[in-house]
C-alpha cells in the first residue's frame, strides 16, 4: 500500500487496544475509488495473530436489504447471531446477538462495515447500538464510506456525528496518490506526469489507466472498458451477468448464471476485474461493476435481472429485499406484488422506515392487483411509514386515498381507525382545520361502529388537538373518557397518550399536578414497550420544562428520549427532539450548539420545522448575525398556518426582541400584542410572562401576573430578583439582560462582561450606550475587531483554521500546527461549517476568500 502507512498504523494499533478490552471507532472515507476497501484488506495482514476481521457490505439496491451487511457474516460468526439473522429475529434480540458476538476477549475483533453511505435504516440502527458500547468491548468498528454520496441530511450524519464522539475514535480520511506514488506504481511504464494529471491521483483511475498499457484514455470509464472488450464474448456475457448483482456473489449463484462456472472467469480473475475465492465472486471495485452494467442496453439489463430473480427465488432466496430489487430492475410486478409486501412489513418491523417506504411505493404502483381491503390495508401502511420517518404531506395525500376506498368498502371500524390516522398526519404536516374535521368525524363514525379500543384512540386524538389550542376544559374531558374506554380494554398505549394530553393540558394551564399525569403516562408507555408514546411523553415533559426555562430539569428527560426515539428510529420525534435540546442551548447561550441541534429541525415536519427556525433566528439575532430576521419571518409564516400558541409564542417573542434590539420599540409592541392577549385569554402563564415582558420595555407596561415565571417577575420591574433566578437556572443572556435594567454602572458592566464572553453584540451596544449616559468614562471596548470585522462571525482561531483547511491540511495536521487536541479541531471545524453555510471544508475555504476574511 502506497501512502498508506500512518493508516496502517492505526489500525493496527486499535486492534491492539481491542484485544486489551479498550475498543474503538475508526472511519475511514474519502471518495469513491480512493481505496477503502484496499486499505480493510491490507489491514488483515496487521491484525494480531488471536484476532478476527468480519466484513460486511451495503450495496446501492433499488430496494436496501434490511441488515444487509450482517447478514453477510452468516457463516462466519456464532450461532446465536447466524440464527438471529436467518430467523427474522425482533430487533433486540439480533442487537444482543451482535454485542455478544463482539465480546469474545482476548480475541479482537475487526467488524468493519463498507459503503455505509448505502445502509438501511435498521442496519444504521444496530451501528449506533455498536457506536454506543464498542468502548468496553474487545472490538474495532471500522466504517467506510464515500463523502461525495453524503448530502447534510443525509441518513448516515447522524450516525457519524455519534461516532465521532465515540470515547475513542479514529478519523482516517484517505488521500489522492501523490505523482511520486503514480510514478512508482507505473515503474516508469508512462508517463507519470501525465498519468497524474487525468486520474488526479485516485487509485482506482490510475490502477485503470496503468493496466491500459498503452496510451492514457479519455476517460477511466473507457479503461475499464477496454479491459473487459479484450476479453472473449462469453466471457463479457459473465461479467454483464454478474455485474447485475450488485454485492459478491456466493459460489451457488454464479453456478446458477454463469454456464461454465469459475472456469468462465478465470481469464477476468487475470485481467484484474474479478476477486476470486472458492465460495466468493466479487468485482475489484464497484466503479467496475457499475462501469459494466452501465455499458448494456437497458433491455439487456432487464433480462440478466431476471435470470438472477429466478435463481434466488428458485434457492428460496429469504431475503425478501434482495428479490424485490431484482424484481423491480427486472419490471417482473408479479414478483413486486408477490413478495412486496411480506418485504415492506419485515422492513418496518426492523425499523428500516424508509426501505419499507421503497417497497410499498413499488408494491402500490401495482395496487390494482390487490382486492379492495387489503388495497386499504397497504395504503394505510405505507402512510404510517412515511409518517414515521417523518414525510409527512406526502403521507397525507396516500392515507387520504385509503380513507377514501374505507368509504366505499362500508367498514366503520377501519373508516374510523383510517380517519384518525388521517387527523394525526395532516396535523404533523401543518393543516389544523384538515386535522380537527378529520378527527371529528373519526369519533362520530367510530360511536356508532361500537369499537371501544378504537374510539378511545379518536377521543384521545381530539383531545390532543384540543391541549394544542389551549382548549383546556374539552382537552381534558375528553381525555378522562379516552382514560375510562383504555382502561376497560386494557390499552396501555392509549393510556399513556390520553394522560399525556391530560398532564400537558393542566400543566400548560398553571396547575403542577398536570406533572405528574405525564410522568404517570411516561411510566406506563416505557413498562408496556410503546416506545413512541414514551417519546411523545419525553418531549411534551421537556417542552414544557423549557417553556419556564428550568434547563437543568429538562436535561435527564433529554438525555433518555434521544436515544430511545434513535433506536425506535421515530424520525418525526427525534428531529423534534433535537430541536428541543437546541432551545436548551439557546438558554444556556451556546449558540453555535443550538442552531446545529436545530437544523435537525429544517427538512422534518412543520412543527419541527417552525421551532428549529425560531431557534436559529433567535441565536443568530442575539449575536446580530445576518439571516436572523429572515429566519424568524419564515417561522412566523408557519406559525400562523399551525394557529398554536406554543408556535406563535415563541416566534412572537424572537421577532419582538429582534425589534427591540435595534431600538424599534413601536415594531416589537405591534409583533408581541396579539400573542400576548390570546396567551392572557388562554391561561397559558409562560408565554403571557415573556410576551408581557416584552411589550413592558417596549413602552406599553401590562397588568402583572401572579406567578414566579422569570419574565414576569422582570416586567413587574424585580430586575434583581430576576437577575438572581436566570443565573441559578444558567441562563446568562437573559441574566444580562435582567441586570441591564439597573441603573448601577457595576451591574451593567457585570452585564457587558457576559454579553461580549456570549457574542451577544446587539445587546451589549445598548448596554455600553447606558454606561456612556450615566458617564462612565471608561466604556470596555468589546470583542476583538478580528471576530467583529468578518461577515460570518468567526473567531480568529477559527479563521486560522479556515485558512489551514484551504491549504488542504487535515485535523490532525491542523492540531499538530496550532498546537490543540484534534477534538478541539473538530469542533472548530464543525462550527467553521455552520457559520458559513458550508458543506464540505473546500467549500468553506472558498465560502471564506468570497467574503474576504482571509484579507488582513
């Protein structure tokens, strides 16, 4: 391995460490054809003598295998795993069975997982079970993946974010060959220069260009190419053939599509396409077998996926995934509609939401071939799916379908469960009124169909709707009835999520006891494994903790709910939740933290979407960042389409402050009073006390509230008392912004101290003009010019870093030079990638010279 060494290195020395007990994370990536998989295989030879390497792989299927690269260990690892892979075993079951696969001491282990920009859900799911707990096994995980194929919203993000804060992990970016190394591989054969100059250093293309042999090609694709033309005809037909299967293929399949067997491949084998084993047949690298397949006409394609169609079905193929892809690349909808559904609901069952999602979208594109109900039936189905992995509208306009086919089917029952659904989604996807008439008429359908398990869900629904709009008294009605039908039916679920909207309700409305509902309601749904109405407990507990800024409490509620709705893989929720530690850190004024958490927020559904907006509006505000305005204004616009206090109170107060900020009290009277009346109207305390607060220092002085809320102990003009309670909570912003309302000049400059350590700039600047109007003479300056003088807000250290990123340097290069940890790199890094609106770090350095930061 040329250049490769220091990676070597690595590894080996975290197999070492494994074999110690002290496990680890190692991410090896780069783009594609930089010579992932090269570096896992030369890995084996560094292993020590007791270890083990188990390689599994994600392949770019129409349709992903649910655990596709675990069940490419079947044969290699213990029983109880093997048996857990093949039996269709419930996700903790096949969680247990690979963590004690991994325990084997004395004996570390090397699983590394390739291509995990290519992982289904359920697959990214058991890595961050992995992630979680590799550091008290004997174990490495090594992840390959290609940072071309990773979009910010990307899947796979989350789960590299997680890994990167592994107790110990291995960041092992690869790097293009340097024109040395292309000249020693070529051996002087050509010309290097030239060589160098068209592959730009990517091995793959220069190993291709070197094996031409002869002039350098036009394109690496016509490499490849020529290799496989210089080969006989029946031979090419093997490659075609095989190239259609995209992962290795075990020795039976390629007895089943190749006529002569490995014998047809040997002269492939020697030209350096294929790797060869007595049970295994791969291509050396994917670009190949994509290079291949793209080369044949597409009716031709269609015919070598069905001829591998029919050899898994005939083998009695169980992965259900594996046949659907064929199924769909071949346009054979028998198979799609034989085995789609069967291969949907074993996707859903092991949380790949969006694999399940793929095949009933294939499946329903032949839904005429289904009789009525069970048309329903798959329609509803996929919905809750796209539901579940938060695709809301697109959610709305399927389930719309099967309510209407319940209607012509006369089944109340189902209409009614069909109706409430409905209700539930267009609510997630921001259309009260389409949700509240869907929800009515669920009840009313299902009162007269007599199923009592299915109107206390109904009930439970509307009351939820209810305890959003603050209807108190209807919310809570209807949720002791839906308490009384669970009950008598036995439901824990639609126990948990009726006292939920209870406990919300009367805690919303002033009354403590509403607490304990939703703790009651938490502790049921965890006891009965209802996991997402355990999540929805969780976040209404933190939301409300939030809303009266008591952070410390809120955190443990947090700390639980990210992972449990990770594992539960309830994107809707875990956007939500991520949200919600944004505005934690918003409190706590971290703000580069908060807007990351938030953006979590921006792709999921409106609420999540309105909120995450507010967070970063506000955080971007107080620092008088540009875009916060507009930020705040996109927020307002979905705020009111929801019609929700808890939307329209918070962006209400953000865009108040963001006027007041820049001394346009008249703006910030006219944005908070509306709110303000309708939060009096409703009895809602915490936004009546913010909003109040507002309007108060905004000239217009309003009736005080009799309640302890931190706003409205500051608009009584307890600015003291106030100033007290926002430190002991760790709320500094608002602490300075308590302490400004003095007219001492030791509180003020106490208050500026903490407003420049913050960033908060817009703040600081009315504080330093009252410092000048009581005539201190000696104003503090402020932050350095360096971080003021650029339009993105960086730091000078992380304008050293941004420069260093363009000069192409590496973390840990950059650590070694500026003299850090290269954790502290990292997270410079991230914040670098946030503040500029950048995805990659080329594109930060470029982001950084257009707004001339790099100008001294």
């Amino acid at each position: 391995m040329l250049e490769r060494e220091g990676e070597l290195r690595v590894l080996a020395g975290a197999a070492r460490d494994a074999a110690r007990g002290a496990g680890s994370v190692a991410l090896v990536f780069g783009e594609a054809g930089i010579g992932k998989s090269s570096l896992v295989e030369a890995a084996r030879a560094v292993l020590p003598a007791e270890g083990r390497m188990l390689i599994g792989y994600c392949d770019d299927l129409a349709t992903k295998r649910t655990l596709g690269p675990f069940r490419d260990l079947v044969g290699r690892v213990g029983v109880d795993l093997a048996r857990a892979l093949r039996g269709g075993a419930d996700r903790d079951e096949v969680l247990a069975a690979l963590r004690a696969e991994l325990d084997w001491a004395g004996h570390p282990t090397v699983l590394v997982v390739e291509d995990v920009h290519w992982a289904d859900e359920a697959t990214l799911d058991a890595l961050r079970y992995v992630v979680r707990r590799v550091a008290e096994l004997p174990a490495v995980l090594l992840l390959t993946y290609r940072v071309d194929e990773l979009t910010r919203d990307h899947p796979v993000q989350g789960l590299i974010g997680l890994a990167s804060g592994a107790p110990r992990v291995h960041r092992l970016p690869l790097s293009r060959l340097s024109v040395e190394a292309v000249r020693k591989l070529g051996a002087d054969r050509t010309d290097a220069d030239e060589v160098y100059a068209v592959t730009s250093g990517n091995p793959f293309f220069v190993a291709e260009v070197l094996a031409w042999g002869e002039a350098v090609p036009p394109t690496v694709v016509d490499a490849v190419l020529a290799r496989v033309h210089r080969l006989d005809r029946s031979t090419q037909d093997a490659l075609e053939q095989l190239a259609a299967v995209p992962s290795a293929l075990d020795r039976w399949l390629v007895d089943a599509l190749v006529p002569d067997g490995l014998g047809e491949l040997a002269a492939a084998e020697q030209r350096g396409l294929l790797g060869v084993t007595p049970d295994r047949v791969a291509f050396r690298h994917e670009l190949t077998r994509r290079a291949v397949l793209d080369s044949v006409p597409a009716a031709r394609r269609v015919e070598l996926h069905a001829r591998v169609l029919a050899a898994l079905v005939e083998r009695g193929e169980p992965d259900l995934s594996r046949l659907m892809h064929h199924a769909a690349e071949a346009g054979d909808v028998e198979a799609i509609a034989r085995y789609g559904p069967d291969a949907a609901r074993d996707a859903a069952q092991a949380g790949a939401h969006r694999e399940a999602i793929a095949h009933y979208r294939l499946v329903l594109r032949q839904r005429d071939r289904f009789p009525p109900a069970e048309r329903a039936d798959l329609l509803r189905a996929y919905a809750v799916e796209m539901y579940t992995a938060g695709v809301a509208p697109d959610a709305v306009a399927v389930q719309r379908a099967a309510v209407e086919l319940r209607r012509e089917l006369g089944d109340p029952g189902a209409l009614g469960a069909d109706l409430r659904w409905l209700s539930r989604m267009h609510w997630w996807a921001g259309d009260r009124a389409s949700a509240e008439a869907a929800a009515t008429e669920a009840i009313a359908v299902l009162e007269a169909a007599g199923d009592d398990r299915a109107l206390a869900l109904a009930l439970s629904n509307q009351s939820q709707l209810d305890m959003l709009a603050n209807r108190t008294d209807q919310s809570i009605a209807l949720g002791e009835r839906a308490v009384a039908l669970a009950t008598s039916v036995g439901d824990a679920a639609i126990l948990a999520h009726a006292l939920t909207n209870i406990g919300t309700a009367r805690w919303n409305d002033g009354d403590p006891a509403g607490r304990a509902a939703i703790e009651r309601a938490l502790r049921i749904a965890l006891d009965a494994g209802e996991h997402e109405h355990a999540i929805r407990a969780y976040a209404n507990i933190i939301w409300t903790l939030l809303d009266f800024y008591q952070l410390a409490e809120a955190e443990p509620y947090m700390t639980a709910a990210l992972p449990l709705a990770e594992r539960a893989e309830h994107i809707g929720f875990l956007s939500y939740l991520h949200v919600s530690r944004g505005r934690l850190e918003l409190g706590r004024g971290e703000w580069e933290a908060a807007e990351r958490s938030a953006e979590a927020g921006v792709g999921a559904h409106l609420p999540a979407v309105c909120a995450a907006l507010t967070v970063q509006g506000t955080a971007r505000v107080r620092r008088g960042q540009p875009g916060g305005d507009e930020l705040l204004a996109r927020a307002w616009e979905l705020a009111v389409r929801m019609d929700e206090l808890q939307r329209l109170g918070p962006v209400a107060a953000a865009r108040a402050e963001a006027a007041w900020l820049t001394g346009d009290h008249a703006a910030a009277r006219a944005i908070a009073g509306p709110v303000y009346d309708d939060a009096r109207r409703l009895g809602n305390v915490a936004w009546a006390a913010e909003l109040g607060f507002w309007l108060t220092v905004a000239g217009q002085p309003v009736p005080p509230l009799s309640s302890d809320h931190p706003y409205a102990v500051q608009a009584a003009g307890r600015w003291r008392e106030a100033a007290q309670w926002w430190g002991a909570a760790g709320c500094p912003y608002e602490r300075a912004l308590a302490l400004s309302a003095s007219d001492g000049a030791a509180d003020l400059l106490d208050a500026v101290a903490e407003l420049d350590r913050l960033g908060a700039e817009p703040l600081a600047r009315i504080v330093r003009g009252r410092l000048r109007d009581l005539g201190v003479s000696r104003v503090p300056r402020g932050p350095v010019e360096a971080t003021r003088t650029n339009p993105a807000g960086l730091t000078s250290r992380q304008v050293e870093v941004v420069r260093l990123l363009g000069a192409g340097l590496t973390n840990t290069e950059i650590a070694e030079r500026l003299v850090v940890s290269p954790r502290t790199v990292d997270a410079h890094v991230a914040a670098v990638l946030g503040k500029l609106g950048a995805h990659t770090r080329q594109e930060a350095a470029a982001r950084a010279a257009e707004l001339g930061i790099f100008r001294p």
